[in-house]
C-alpha cells in the first residue's frame, strides 16, 4: 500500500524467543530473532529496555519480539 500508517494497528503480534536463562542470554536471542527478520524485510522501530524490541513489517505494521516467561 502505498499509504502511510494512519492509525494504531487493529492487531498486535508478538514473537517470543525461549525465555530460560539470563537476562544477557535472553537479550541476546531477541536481538538474533530481530536481525534475522531485518534480513526477511522488517525493520527495527525501538529497543525497549534490553527487555523487547519493537519491529514493523514491510508496510508498517508494528509487533514487538521479546522473550518468552521462563518455564
């Protein structure tokens, strides 16, 4: 669409990386996750606190990748 984002998203996705071990470790899988989907045509919008990273899509739609709760 060539458009700009005129509104929030109706629809909010997140991707969550395994979430055992550290703080490091668990940082260190969200950001792997992140540059693999910069390599798939995302784009890196923030990075929240060494704790998520909020990414959008190709046509602007944002999701955030982070870690999941450790079990």
């Amino acid at each position: 669409m060539p458009e700009p984002k005129t509104a929030k998203n109706r629809l909010h996705i997140d991707i969550r990386v395994p979430g055992h071990g550290g703080a490091e470790e668990r940082w260190a899988r969200i950001k792997t996750e992140a540059e693999r989907l910069v390599r798939a045509g995302g784009t890196v919008v923030e990075e929240v606190d060494r704790h998520h990273v909020v990414m959008a899509d190709p046509e602007g739609n944002e999701f955030c990748v982070g870690a999941a709760p450790a079990s």
